[in-house]
C-alpha cells in the first residue's frame, strides 16, 4: 500500500468565503452548509509549526 501524502496548512492561513448571498433563500441555505463543510474539513487539517 502506498503511503498517504502529509499535508500541513500554513498557521497563519485564513478561509475567506465571498458572496455569501445570493438573495435567494434556498441557494443561501446551501451556500452556508457548503460553506461549514468546507470549514470542518479544513479544520481537521494540521498546521505547519
């Protein structure tokens, strides 16, 4: 099995989400669950010290 490639994020990196409306409702609520998908994901991620 071939080993996984180790990721590290810089500390100082920032997720920076723009147009975060669109006006329509429907398409926001899927916006912000993407949006916290995305987050989690990114959380869990170490960072180089």
């Amino acid at each position: 099995m071939k080993p996984q490639a180790e990721i590290k994020l810089p500390g100082d990196m920032e997720m920076v989400f723009e147009d975060r409306e669109t006006g329509d409702a429907e398409k926001d609520a899927i916006l912000a669950d993407k949006e916290r998908a995305v987050s989690t994901v990114w959380q869990a991620m170490p960072t180089a010290t």
